[in-house]
C-alpha cells in the first residue's frame, strides 16, 4: 500500500479525487494530476481537489481546483461543494457555516443536510479580464465553422461563455465534443473559457423561490471536456439567463438548472451575488498501491 490516500466525490456525475496537502508524497505537478485522473492508468477523475491548512485562520481550509489536463481552476461549484462536505466528514469544522479560500477568493458554504450545502459564491460579472475587449454587458459572439453563437460573459470566480438556444430538441442535438474546443480556445478568451448552452423549460412567477423558473444546459468544461454537470457552468447559464430577462432588477431570481447528471438551484441577487444548493457525496477512499505511487514520483 502507498502512502498517498484520497477520496473519490461526485456531485451530480462530477467526480473529483480529494487529497489533503499533509499527506501528499510529492509535489502535485501537472503530469502527475493527469497520471491520476487518467482513466485505465489511473484513479479517473475529473480533477483533483488539493485542501491544505489555511493561511488565514478566519478560515477553514485553503482549497486548489485542478483540471484533469493538470492546469488550475479558479474555482468549481460541484468541486467546492465536495470539499466542503469533506472537511465536515473528516472533523476540520463542526460548524455549519464556515468560510475557505479558494483561488477565486473567499466562499461561504452553509451545510443544509448530510449529502447537500448551499454556497454564497460572491458576485457575478459581466466583465473581466478574461473577456477583455467584452461590452458591458458581456454580449458577444463566437464562431465556429458552420454558425455564428452569441454569447453572454459571466465571470462567477472563472469565464464562463453562456449560449442560449432557442428549444430543447437544438440543445440536445448539439455536438459538443465538435464545437466546444473551438469555442473554449477562442482568441476573445485568453485565458481560455468555460461553454454551457442552455434553454428555458419554464419561466416561472416572477422566478421566485416558491415558483422558480426552470432551464435545461449542457456544459463544455474549460480543461476536461463535456461533463454531466458544472456548479460555475449551471451559474453561468443562470445569470445569463437571468440578466436577459431582467429578472434580478427586483429583487433577484431562483432558477433550476437542469444538467445531464442532475439538478442544481441557483439564487441570483439584484446585485448578481450568486448562492449555489446542491448535493455531493462520498464514492470510496483508499490509497493508491506502491507501484503506482513509484510511477508518480517518477513523473515530473
């Protein structure tokens, strides 16, 4: 047996591998992240979520959100969302609201129940450097090799591309794996960029939380692909969604986001401040056998 254990989470399909930095026997290196979420050769996962004592004592753990190419993310809501219940599990808190850092800054989780957390993700924008020729409203366009998309930036602590679609049947019909890398490496996005297309199933009364509105999205993840489901991606869906249709200019909005692996709720304020609910749970824990940890010390 190695040293190295970990844990497998998955929420909503999204599959991460949990390592605490204490115990780690080497330096997490690119090329090692992608020997371990390698699928055959390795754990297969869609990243790895890297928790280590804060810097800060005001929180509870620092957090690092690596892709399964080995490039960092800025944050991930599912990912965030099984750290977060990870670290009540293995006994770093016995609050239920707490706070922990992350690359994107500072959230702010609320455990809701065994399995599901509600997460302040901060405040959404429609600007940022990640999109730095965009508008103010971070309209746009991009295309690929048959169609012209218009999108809408929002950055949510990563770029998001958010594409709506005019019914159902188009967004299930798209070909993801064929458009998304297009999409994802355009020139606009120099840091590269985070695609979901959606549609809305309902509107809702108002968006409200006792009738919020409903939309349907498919998500093209920045550094993995097209995945079952994004926390950041279904955010980005519902600003978007939600600023097109003026719906926070009261007193904000509730939307259901439906995704290939399941169901998320989103809560966007007037002021775009961002709550994520969702559920994410254990799959097993272990610790990767000597040879293989041999192998890894041996990737650089």
């Amino acid at each position: 047996m190695g040293t190295l254990r970990f844990e497998k989470w998955q929420a909503l399909g999204n599959d991460y591998l949990i390592v605490e930095r204490d115990e780690l026997p080497f330096e997490l290196t690119r090329a090692r992240i992608r020997r371990l979420c390698e699928g055959h050769f390795g754990l297969f996962a869609d990243g790895v979520l890297l928790l280590s004592q804060p810097a800060d004592p005001a929180h509870v753990a620092d957090l690092r959100i690596f892709n399964p190419d080995g490039s960092e993310a800025e944050l991930s809501g599912n990912g965030a969302r099984e750290a977060i219940l990870y670290l009540r599990r293995r006994g770093w808190t016995e609050q239920d609201s707490f706070a922990i850092n992350t690359a994107a800054g500072e959230i702010r989780p609320t455990i809701t129940g065994p399995d599901t957390c509600r997460v302040d993700m901060g405040r959404a924008s429609l600007t940022s450097s990640d999109f730095p020729d965009g508008l103010k409203d971070g309209l746009g366009s991009v295309a690929t090799e048959h169609h012209l998309w218009p999108f809408r930036h929002v950055s949510i602590g990563n770029p998001q591309c958010a594409i709506e679609v005019g019914s159902l049947r188009e967004l299930m019909e798209l070909d993801l794996p064929a458009i998304g890398p297009h999409i994802e490496g355009d020139g606009q996005f120099p840091n590269r960029t985070n695609v979901s297309w959606y549609t809305e199933l309902e509107a809702g009364e108002e968006a409200s939380a006792h009738s919020p509105a409903s939309i349907r999205a498919r998500i093209f993840e920045r550094g993995v692909g097209e995945t079952l489901s994004s926390g950041t991606g279904a955010t980005g869906a519902a600003v978007a969604y939600v600023v097109t249709r003026g719906l926070h200019r009261v007193a904000g909005a509730h939307v259901k986001v439906e995704l290939d692996g399941g169901e998320l709720e989103v809560e966007v304020g007037e002021d775009l401040r961002v709550n994520l609910t969702g559920w994410a749970r254990p799959v097993f824990e272990g610790h990767i056998s000597e040879d293989f940890e041999k192998e890894l010390h041996e990737t650089e």
